[in-house]
C-alpha cells in the first residue's frame, strides 16, 4: 500500500482523537482559525498537535487583525 497522507480542517482534539481510533493514517495537518487574538483559546490544541506531529496551518491569521482595527490602514 502506498504512502498517504491527510489533512482536516477545524478539528478539536475530540475529534482528532475519535479519528486516531478509526483511521488508517494519521492526519498530517490541521488547518484552524489562528491569530494572536485566539492564540490562548487554542493553546491545548496546539500542545496536542505538536505531541502527536501535526502541523497546524492558520488561516485568517491576518485579516482578523484587520478587522479588530478597521480604522488601521494595514493590508487596505
């Protein structure tokens, strides 16, 4: 059997755990909501991805920024 790999998207750790229980592979990636704005929020989750060798790849890391300061310039 080839290699393979998985990425998921939102996952809590309940439901990274529930999926080590029924999957073959072992997902790679998390993609989550992240910035410094929820980096205290999703502090668990991250000591779990690194525990377990999941990668965690932010998205909105930047525009959330934005939007917390609409008046600021910054990515206009």
């Amino acid at each position: 059997m080839p290699d393979r790999s998985i990425g998921v998207s939102n996952f809590n750790i309940k439901e990274l755990e529930y999926l080590f229980n029924i999957a073959h592979v072992k997902p790679a990636v998390n993609q989550i909501s992240f910035h410094p704005y929820n980096w205290a929020e999703n502090r668990a989750l991250l000591r779990f991805h690194q525990k377990h060798g999941i990668v965690t790849e932010a998205y909105n890391s930047l525009s959330y920024a934005q939007q917390k300061n609409s008046t600021s310039s910054f990515l206009s």
